[in-house]
C-alpha cells in the first residue's frame, strides 16, 4: 500500500485494490495503533477510527488536497503510480 503523505504521526496510504469492499475513492489512514478509512468525496469515515484531533487534521489536509487525492486515484485505478502529497503544516 503506497504512503502518498505523513505529518504529524499520521501515515496516509491509498490502497485501491479494495474498492469493491468500500466502492468509492478513499485513503487508508494509520495513527499509532488506530486505523481508518475515509472517503475522498465528503472525508467520513467508511471503517475504523482515530483520535478525534488526529481526524480533524487529516479532514482538512482532504479538503486542501481534495483534486489531488482524486488524481492519485484515478492513477492507481489505471494501474499507474501515485505521487507523493505536500502533508499537513
């Protein structure tokens, strides 16, 4: 699973091989030992959990990053390889 960003502790991956299981773009995202994934579309939580300041911060990083995050999907989709995103400062 590609890491496409870290800061803050918080690793994003975007695996998209499991898109049948939540059926629409998403990123995998690790906290120490929580886990989540979250939708690119609307940044809700589709499985998992984090610590609710840890998930504020990844829902903004998604809004900054929002068309980026969806490029990269389209890109592993298509069997391409993603690029790296500017992390949260």
């Amino acid at each position: 699973m590609p890491v496409i960003s870290m800061f803050y502790g918080i690793i994003i991956m975007m695996y998209f091989r499991d898109r049948k299981k939540h059926k629409l773009p998403h990123i995998h995202v690790k906290y120490q030992e929580h886990e989540a994934v979250i939708s690119l579309k609307n940044s809700k939580v589709l499985e998992g959990s984090l610590p609710s300041s840890k998930m504020k911060l990844v829902q903004a990083w998604i809004e900054l990053h929002r068309d980026e995050l969806l490029a990269n999907w389209d890109l592993a989709v298509n069997g391409q390889q993603v690029f790296q995103i500017e992390p949260l400062r």
